[in-house]
C-alpha cells in the first residue's frame, strides 16, 4: 500500500523536561525509513550535551512501519543516546516489545566489533603460542603413552599382527629406496662441493672425505631418512587411521572390545623402528658415494678415500646415526598415529591430519637432532 509523502512524513518527537533531572521523550506519528531517520538526526542533537539521570520515552501515539522504527526505539532503551541514564518506554505494544527484545545489546554489538590491530597481534601471537604448547604437550603425552605400550606388547610377539608389520614395511620401505638414494646422494655430492673450494685454499682437500663421513653417519643419513619417512610413510599412517575414523571404523573397533593403539597403532610403530635404521644405513651410504664421486674428481685415488674415512670415522659415529634412527623412527611412526586418531569430522579432515602429521614429524625430529648434537658437544668436550 503507497502513501503520499505528507503521511509518511508525519513523526514528531517532542522533549519534556521534568523536575530531578528527569526527561520525557513523546513518539508521535507513523515511523518509516524516511521520518525516523529525521527524528533520529533531531534526537542526538538534542540529546548530545543533556545530563540527565532518567528518561521515559513515550511510544503510546506511534506507530511502525519496518524495523527501523523499532530500531530506534531499541537504542534509546539500550542508553545509546543518554548513557548512564535509567531508560523507562512505555506504550509499546507487546508485538513491538517482544520485536525490540530482539534486538542484540549495545554491549552485545560492541564486542563483536574488531579489536584495533594495535591489540589483536599481541592476542593472536598469544593464542598461538598457547596452542602450539598444548599440541606439543599433547605430542609429548601420546608418545609417551605408546612407549609404556610397546613394550607390553613386544614381550608377547604373539599379539602382534606381524602380517600388518609386513605389509607397513613393503608399502613404506622397499618403496621408498629410490628416492632416498637420490636424494641421499646429492646431499653428499652437495655437501662436497660446498666443501672443496674452502679446503683447496688450504690445501686440505682430502679432508673431504673426513666431513662426508662424518656428516653423513651422524647427521644427513639420519635426517634424510627422516624427513622422507615423514613425507611418505608418517602421512600415510595419518590418512590411512584418519579415514577408518572418518568412516566410524574405530568406533566399531572400540565397540568390539579392541584398542585403536594396540590393533592399529603399535604395528605401524614397530614397522617404523624396524624400517629407518635400515634406510638410514643405506642413506649413509649413498651419501658417502656421492661425496666420494666429487673426491674422485678431484683426482683423488680410491685407496686412499677409503683409508681416511676408516682412520677418521669410528663405531662410535655409527652407533649415534642408528640410535638417531630409531628414535625418529619412534616420534615419526607414533605422530602419524596420533595425528590419524585426532582426526575431525569433515571432507577436509584426512588432509589437515596428514599435513600436521608431517609438520610435526620433521619438527620433532629436527628438535630431537638439536637436543642430540647439543649434549654430544658439551659431553665430549
């Protein structure tokens, strides 16, 4: 229904001053989307420099067309226009009531608003340190829990599903060969190059070989094998118990009387211990043959490669590369697991735990190294 501009146009507001710093305000008229905007605009330049303690706002002779109407009124009932004041409105009726209790608070719509950038980077800095402490803590405890497992089931082999071990250690070993050959390799041949300008200007060159023995047992064979176990191995173990989560197959599990850690998640840690020392002696390898292959171009005979790799690399070398491995090994095979078990609901769920799953491995793992090369330095000093 159209109404001509002098009707729609009709809504007055009138002020009255009472005694005690009281103060009446009178809605008069239909209130639309033109004539309230104007008392509004009226009302907050009144209203701007007046004190007042109470305000009782008569609604008796209005009425509405369209919320806007009703918006004002909530606004002069919330304080908006007289803060601190006691805000009484009387005349509504209750459909316009119940429409104005609606309405969300002033407070309400001030706490959603933005926080100034001067105070939202010290709180998302904040929240993110916080959750990185709990997902560490909650790494740390699920690790922690998988090692008083281990053992428990190891001394009764029977209860292991050795065919599942079998299976883990084809699908994520065997397979894996190529690529932590190549990559083993160049790292070696990397790391000799890098090398050999430096020590050719002091004459040093056959210390190569000392470097890329060394580097290559205690370091870059362990985190090479590693890092590339996280990227195949630690991802699958996520996606493959992500999705049995997905899919409520742990639950049916659970339901039967059997334990996700013991049916699904020691095998796949065992698999793990077993697979990376054996990786990593082969990415150990690897890497010295491409350290040797930059040596040999350089004129050096093999004989005497090999003397001086012998001469300066000893068991004590190897032992801390393969005790590194299984300790990767571990934090790798029980990230997955734990990552596949904290899986959500959703289409998106499997690959957000797969992506943590390797964040966190070669996180940790990088961590464990530090921590590892930190007391070797200090205890053989």
């Amino acid at each position: 229904m159209q109404m001509d501009d002098k009707h729609q146009s009709s809504a007055s507001v009138d002020l009255r001053e009472e005694a005690g710093g009281a103060l009446t305000i009178a809605l008069h008229g239909l209130l639309d989307a033109r004539s309230t905007g104007r008392c509004w605009r009226d009302l907050e330049e009144k209203l701007r420099r007046r004190r007042v303690k109470s305000v009782v706002v008569d609604a008796g002779d209005a009425s509405f067309s369209g919320s806007i109407g009703i918006a004002l009124v909530s606004h002069l009932q919330s304080g908006g226009m007289t803060p601190g004041a006691k805000v009484d409105v009387r005349g509504l009726k209750d459909e316009i009531r119940k429409m104005i209790e609606m309405f969300p608070s002033e407070s309400a719509v001030g706490a959603g608003r933005e926080p100034s950038l001067l105070w939202r980077i010290p709180e998302e800095i904040g929240e993110l340190v916080r959750s990185f402490a709990l997902d560490l803590k909650e790494q740390i405890a699920f690790l922690g829990g998988l090692f008083v497992a281990l053992p428990v089931v190891l001394v009764r082999p029977r209860r292991m599903r050795w065919r599942e071990v079998r299976r883990v250690l084809e699908k994520a070993g065997a397979n894996a060969l190529p690529v932590i050959s190549i990559f083993s390799w160049l790292v070696g041949l990397v790391l000799a190059l890098e090398a050999a300008q430096p020590l050719k200007h002091m004459g040093a060159e056959i210390f190569i070989a000392d470097m890329i023995g060394f580097s290559s047992l205690r370091d870059t064979g362990p985190l090479v094998t590693a890092i590339m176990l996280a990227g195949r191995s630690g991802s699958a173990f996520a996606a493959e118990i992500g999705t049995m989560k997905v899919n409520e197959e742990l639950d049916a599990l659970t339901t039967m009387g059997l334990s996700p850690m013991r049916f699904l998640v020691v095998q796949r840690v065992v698999a793990a211990l077993l697979l990376t020392p054996l990786l990593t002696l082969y990415a150990m390898l690897m890497g010295i043959i491409g350290g040797v292959v930059v040596l040999r171009f350089m004129g050096f005979p093999p004989l005497m490669i090999y003397h001086e790799i012998v001469a300066r690399v000893g068991l004590n070398d190897f032992a801390v590369g393969m005790f590194k491995s299984l300790i990767f090994g571990f934090i790798i095979g029980g990230i997955g697991c734990m990552r596949g078990l904290q899986t959500k609901e959703g289409p998106r769920a499997v690959g957000v735990s797969t992506t943590r799953s390797v964040v966190a491995s070669i996180m940790l793992v990088i961590f464990a190294n530090t921590i590892f090369s930190m007391a070797d330095y200090f205890l053989n000093q």
